[in-house]
C-alpha cells in the first residue's frame, strides 16, 4: 500500500491555513514503493498571501513570553520521546523511507534529536547564550550603564540540507525561541520531522500555529524561493557549497545570511586511549561517531589518526575499529544507498585492496553484505570518505603532528574528536584551532553535540537576534 | 619484452584485425579471456595477490564472467602491469579535475595493440570511406598522455589517409581561425568531413560561433560529427538533445550523423552509438553502446555487484581483451542498462555529494578521459 505524506504544512484543509488557496496543484515524488511526497506548487500570489501572513503574526510574537515557546516546544519534545505516544512511532515509519536510514536509526536519531528541545534543554541554551532569556521579553538590565533587550525578525526563511533528519527542526526552534515566525524547505531528507514538529506545537501553543510554513520544493524552482530570500530578515541555510553560493548571491544585503556548508570532521586517539583497558572502549564509540547518521552528518568522522608507541598499535586498533563496525552494522543497520553512493564505496574499497594487494602497508577491513569499512592507510595524510561508513585510519608517529597534515582541508574542518592525549590536550586544542576545528570532543559526544554548541565557530543566537541598547540618559 | 606477451599480443592483434565486427560466438569469447585472465594472473603480482584474496584462481574459473575486476579508480593508486613494467611504452593519464585528486594511470606496454583494437572499431563505425579527420582534441605530440588524442592520431594517419587536423592546443584552447579555415575549405572541396572531439570542446565551439553571430558551417553531405567525454567538472553542462541540436543547427547535419564515443582512459577498447545507418530516425534515449567483439560488458547491481538481467540498471563492469597488458575487467562508475547487442549508458554515478553535509570530494570519483 502507498502513503503520501504532504510535505507541507500548515495542511491544505486548514482553515486557518494563511494561504487559504483551494484547491492547491501539487507535484509528487516517489521515494518508495511504499511513500509518496506531495508538496505544493506555489503561485506568486499565494506566496506572497503566505509570506505577508507569516510575517503579520512574526510582528506580534513579540507579546508572546518566551517561556510560553520553552514550554510549548518543551512538550512536543517530550511527546517525541515517550514511546507510547503515536507521533514517535509515525515519525520513525516515515523516517525510514525519507531519510533512507534503518528503523534502529531512525529510532536513535529521533531521541538525540528530541532531547535537546526539551524545555530544560532550551533554558539552559538561552541561559548560556543571554544570560537572561527575559531580554527576549523586554528590556533587562545585566550590566552597568545600560539595559539591552533581544529580538528576531518578524520573518526568518530556513533551507535545510536534508542531511541529518532533525536538524531543520532545531533551526524552526532557534527562530521561535527569539520570536520569529518561520519559513522552512526543508531538504527531502528531512521532511518529516518539521512537519509533524509543526503540527505537534501548533496543538500545544496554538499561539504560535500561524508562525511556522514548512514547505518543501526542488531548489530554485519555485516563486516563494525568491520571495521569501527578498522579505526574510535572516536566512538560514544548510546545504552543499553550491547550494548556499547560489541562496547567498540572491540574499539582499540588508538581510543576515547564515550559512553552514560542507564540513568534515576527523578523531584523534592517543597513547593515553591506546591502553588495553580503554582501546576498545573507545573503538566501540569511534565505530558508533562514524556509523551514526550513516556517516552523512558534519559531525561525523571521516578519518582517525591513531598514534603509534601505544600498548595497542593502529593497525591492532583498526581491527577493534572493525570488529565494532560489524557489531553496530547488527544494532544500528545502515540504511539506504543510492547507487551512486553504493558505487563510490566499491571503488574506494577496491582501491584500496589493490593497494594493500601492492604490498604497502594497507590493510582494508570490510563488511561481506553491508558497506562499512576501514582502510588502515600506511602513512599519515587525509582522505575524505565517500561516506556510508568508510572510514580511514592513519597511523601518526605524534598527535600533535596531525593538525599539520590537515593544513590543506581546515577551512573546511569541523569536529576534532581527541582521546587518550591527556595533558596534551591543551597544546593540542592549540594546534587544532589554527588548523580550523571549531568543536573539540570524544567519539561519544561527537554525534551529539549540545543545544548551545557554536556550530560552525559561531554563537547559537548571534546571527538571529538584533541586540537594543538602552543607555542611561541623564534627564 | 616476455615472449608469453609477445605471443598473446599478436595472437590477439590477429583476432581483432580478421574479426568482422559482429559478436564472437560465446566460446570465442571464453577462450580468449581465460588465457588474458591467465596471464594476468601469471605476470601481474599486484593484480594476482588482489585475485588470490577473493579465492580465485585461473585453473577454477567456470566462466569468464568470474574474471575479479578492478575499479575504475583504481588506476589511480596502483600502476597495472602485466609483464615487464620496464617495458611500458606509453602511460596515458585520465584529466585531473581537483587539485587534491591524483590522475588515473593507464601503463600501456603495447602501442600497436590499442591500434589494433581502435582501428576497426572506428572504421566500422565512422568511416565508410576515407574521411579527414578535424579533430577539436590536442595533437597528439601536444599531449602524450591523452589516450583520446592518441586515438586519433592513429585515425588521422591510418583511417584519414593523413588528410585533416588537430585545433585544439595544449592549453585546451580552440584554434577557432585554423578550424574555421579547415571548414571553409571541406565544404568548398565538397568532400565529407569527420568532426571528432570532446563535449566540452564542442560546447566552447559553439559558444565561440554564438559569440561571432556565426550561423556556423555546413559540413558537406556524408560528414560526421563524433563527441566524446561528456561534462563532468565543466562549468556549462548541456543536455544531450539540447548539445546534438546545437551541433546538428551549426554544421548542417542531420541528428543521426552526430556519433557518441565512449570511451576511458582505462580500457584500450571504445563504445560506439552507432553505426549511423541503426541511428537513423532513431530517438536519441534509444540509441545503445556496442563493443566491439573482443569486448563483453555486464550490468552489476550497484549495491551487491551480482548480475542483474537485462533491462534493470547498474553499474557497467567491462572486459576488455585489449587491456592484455595492464588489466581487463574494470568496474566502472556509469550506470547502464543492457540491451541485446550492447549497452545503454544512464549517466555517471556521482558520489555520495547529493547526500551528505559532510564533504566528499570528487577526487573519489574516477576521473575522466583527457
């Protein structure tokens, strides 16, 4: 039997919908034998109607206390993680054919996703990043000579990559908790999530059901694109560097643009890691990093360099690597792969077999059914995977020697993991920042990183809200 | 060089040159491509310890299809070479696109046997009679490593009768005033022309015509236009009926004289789309890839690399007897379905890009032909 699922919300059949435009022309697109995706064709009258009503309600989400967003999002959060609520359980079918993962991952990536919109978690954000989220309120008074107040623009219009489902739903948040309304297209990967996130906040602060339109369409073919870039006043914006080049180049300049692009990241294990007590430890949580999002995510590692002279060597290490590999191909199944992606591991794989046939010291450990692999390169360098599970290891005679090797690449560089570099760690923290890393952590956070992480090297809030001063004036 | 390929060389040169053209009969075919999968086998340690890792050996195999293959990529890590590598005549390289990604090597230890492949192929397919080649490629003294050039070089001088042109400089730049000349004077000698180069050199072409409000040049009646390569890495991509349209309108000739080549630095064999006479009126989706006989290519299912049946799409896996001296079975990134006497390509399998925010560069990805 064939689902549709309409990536669009708020649903046609609302009343209430802004656009209330009936009927709408719709495309579809087949992601399943089982799944259809139905999206609307949007009209330049009907995008301008959706945009002109988002930004009337984005204008008086000011009267509304940020503790009622905390609280209302807090909820939905909470209703995605209780396992007898039907939204997890309709969220995880649909995430399996959308994002092309295992029902074990879609289960997995729903509650680390979940957990940072919690109202604890969000408070903590907002106490971190403003000190006081009552600046989000009115004017506050944190420091002396002056009270500062915080908002967003009436209007923000996220593009989300599709990448990692989950993600354009933290976006929507980021905007909602500084009081803008939100035009989301999300990446096909990742329709799901915001639209039941929507339809879920709408039931639980229905004060702000008229601030989010999550829609989707094919990038740059339709009229709202151009629209909602000329009125938002900030773009958000995940995707390829083409995609963001292009978003970019049509951004006015009096709106801010926000743009995370292609990053990469990379794990270090040192000999303090490399004990037999904690050597497979750590493997087990490098082979979870590496395998979680099937290795799609910025944050996961495409390359490990594990220094040598340690109790356990790389190449003994990259078997424990392995064996973790296999075990979490059974606990956590890879998903989909499209036959170009399926093609880029054959041919990595094979190079490198051919390689190691060459009687260097190559070694490849590989799944016989799934993808996963790891190559145990014979010198230190760089090599980006072709994602799906392929990771390399290097061996490196010194951790601090690393940073160097990734010279040509840091600017695209993200996440470092580092393990085992014990009193190290702050020169190599060092070392890491000028090679470009902006997150420094270990394989079990890496795929996680908290709701306050500045993503990207930039603070969670600073692109999103404009900061009032108010100075004393003597009167 | 080793008398073992001295012998397979003109064994096979002999094969190729008193080959008709049509398919060889399937134990023609077997034959031929244990005793290349042997001697591979036998001269080739990398390729022979990569073989022995999967359990094969020559004195097992049922059929050639069990022949392990390599990937495309490969070329780039590792030098194939089955004999004397210090005997390697010619290393031709695939065009490097990234500046981080390394080119593909092809070690060819036998000149004369790509002639021998590419000789009757191309005359089967594009030369019903003698015609100048104007090639929009570099000479092949300009570039030595391109096998395209190469290629035709040998046309030029063996199937061309010496009569024709290389416009394309080192540098990749048309020689716009050389090839206009050229043009001019094959439609005012009225005799036949066969137009041959890259996509992308084409599409510069075109542009340049465009550019000079240039209605472009009628090639004469009998002319044929053969464009390889296609875009990958190029900042303008066309679509194939919008390029042949292009092509078609700028040198006055019909649809089915335009002729795709495919072909890679990797195979010493190539894949035509003709011949013209099974083109004509033929929709351009329904055209197909016919190899050569010494050539047989499988369709793999890109997740379990098993056969699949013709019709379903997958990655082409060619084997290729012309590769006697590095490797033949490759194992391509280009999607395709078979049909009856050959293949239809689909396009270029692309990495894992479209997915993933993590960074995939395209030096995963095999290179193209220069």
């Amino acid at each position: 039997m064939t689902t549709t699922f309409d990536a669009f919300w708020p649903p046609s059949s609302s009343s209430e919908s802004p656009t209330a435009e009936s009927p709408f022309a719709w495309e579809t697109i087949d992601l399943s034998e089982s799944l259809v995706v139905r999206y609307p064709v949007w009209s330049d009258d009907a995008a301008e109607r959706l945009l002109d009503a988002l930004k009337e309600v984005g204008t008086r989400l000011a009267d509304v206390p940020v503790h009622y967003v905390v609280s209302g999002v807090g909820r939905v959060a909470d209703r995605f993680l209780d396992s007898s609520d039907p939204i997890r359980s309709r969220a995880i079918d649909l995430l399996v054919p959308t994002a092309g993962i295992s029902k074990e991952m879609a289960s997995e990536v729903l509650t680390g996703m979940a957990r940072d919109w919690t109202a604890e978690r969000l408070d903590e954000l907002l106490q971190r990043e403003l000190r006081d989220r009552g600046v989000l309120d009115g004017f506050r008074r944190l420091d002396e000579g002056r009270s500062v107040r915080a908002s967003g623009p009436p209007l923000t219009f996220h593009v989300g990559a599709g990448t990692v489902p989950g993600v354009s739903v933290t976006s929507m948040i980021r905007a909602l908790l500084v009081k803008s309304a939100v035009l989301l297209k999300p990446g096909l990967g990742d329709v799901v999530l915001p639209v039941l996130f929507a339809e879920a906040l709408a039931e639980e602060a229905p004060e702000l059901a008229g601030a989010m339109a999550v829609t989707y369409w094919l990038g740059g073919s339709s009229p709202l694109e151009g629209l909602a870039l000329e009125r938002a006043g900030v773009v958000v914006a995940y995707g390829s560097d083409e995609a963001i080049t292009s978003l970019r180049a049509r951004t006015p300049v009096t709106a801010r643009f926000i743009a995370y692009h292609h990053r990469f990241s990379v794990g270090l294990v040192g000999r303090g890691a490399l004990t037999a007590e904690r050597a497979s430890h750590v493997a087990r949580m490098a082979a979870r990093a590496v395998s979680m999002f099937d290795q799609r995510g910025c944050v996961s590692p495409q390359a490990i360099y594990v220094e040598e002279g340690g109790a356990v060597g790389p190449g003994e290490w990259a078997a424990l690597l392995a064996s973790a590999m296999a075990d979490l191909e059974v606990e956590l199944p890879g998903g989909y792969v499209t036959a170009s992606e399926a093609s880029a591991v054959h041919q990595t794989r094979g190079s490198a077999e051919l390689r190691e046939a060459a009687g260097s010291g190559v070694r490849v450990f590989r799944a016989d059914e799934g993808l996963w692999t790891v190559i145990l390169e014979d010198e230190l360098g760089f090599t980006p995977s072709c994602l799906n599970r392929v990771v390399s290891v290097f061996p490196a005679p010194d951790l601090c020697d690393v940073a160097g090797s990734l010279g040509g690449v840091g600017r695209y560089l993200q996440t470092v993991v580092v393990e085992g570099a014990d009193d190290r760690l702050p020169k190599l923290a060092e070392a890491l920042r000028r090679a470009g890393a902006t997150r420094i952590t270990s394989f079990e956070k890496a795929p996680w990183p908290p709701p306050w992480w500045r993503h990207d090297g930039a603070s969670v809030f600073a692109g999103l809200i404009r900061w009032v001063d108010l100075e004393e004036i003597d009167s | 060089m080793s008398d073992a390929f001295a012998s397979l060389v003109h064994d096979l040169g002999t094969a190729f040159k008193e080959s008709s053209g049509e398919p060889w009969p399937d134990d023609v075919f077997e034959r031929w491509a244990l005793r290349v999968f042997a001697y591979q086998f036998e001269t080739n340690p990398v390729y022979a310890a990569y073989v022995g890792k999967r359990g094969v050996t020559p004195s097992q195999l049922d059929h050639w299809s069990e022949i392990p293959w390599v990937p495309a990529s490969a070329f780039k890590a590792v030098p194939f070479v089955s004999g004397d590598s210090s005997r390697v005549q010619r290393i031709f390289r695939t065009s490097g696109t990234t500046a981080v990604g390394r080119r593909g090597e092809h070690h060819v230890l036998d000149l004369d046997l790509y002639k021998h492949s590419l000789v009757p192929n191309m005359r089967r397919h594009l030369y019903s009679g003698i015609l100048p080649i104007l090639a929009l490629a570099p000479a092949p003294a300009q570039a030595p490593e391109s096998s395209l050039s190469f290629m035709l070089g040998v046309a030029l001088e063996v199937l061309s009768g010496g009569e024709g042109g290389f416009f394309v400089t080192r540098n990749g730049v048309i020689d716009t005033v050389g090839l206009s000349a050229a043009l001019v004077e094959a439609s005012a000698r009225e005799t036949p022309v066969l137009l041959a180069g890259t996509a992308f050199a084409f599409v510069h072409w075109l542009d340049w015509l465009k550019e000079q409000s240039s209605g472009g040049f009628n090639l004469p009646p009998g002319s044929l236009i053969m464009e390889t390569g296609g875009f990958k890495g190029r900042s303008r991509v066309l679509e194939r009926p919008e390029f042949y349209a292009a092509l078609s309108e700028a040198h006055g000739v019909p649809c089915e004289a335009i002729v795709n080549e495919y072909g890679m630095t990797e195979l010493l064999s190539q894949f035509y789309d003709g011949p013209v006479a099974a083109t004509s009126g033929m929709a351009l989706e329904a055209r197909r890839h016919v190899p050569p006989p010494w050539v047989r290519t499988r369709v793999l299912d890109p997740n379990t690399l098993s056969p699949l049946s013709t019709g379903e799409p997958g990655l082409l896996c060619h084997y290729d007897l012309a590769n006697a001296g590095s490797v033949m079975a490759v194992l391509t990134e280009d999607l395709g379905i078979a049909v009856n006497d050959g293949f239809r390509v689909l396009g270029r399998a692309q990495g894992a890009e479209a997915r993933g925010c993590s960074l995939a560069m395209d030096d995963l990805l095999s290179g193209v032909r220069s």
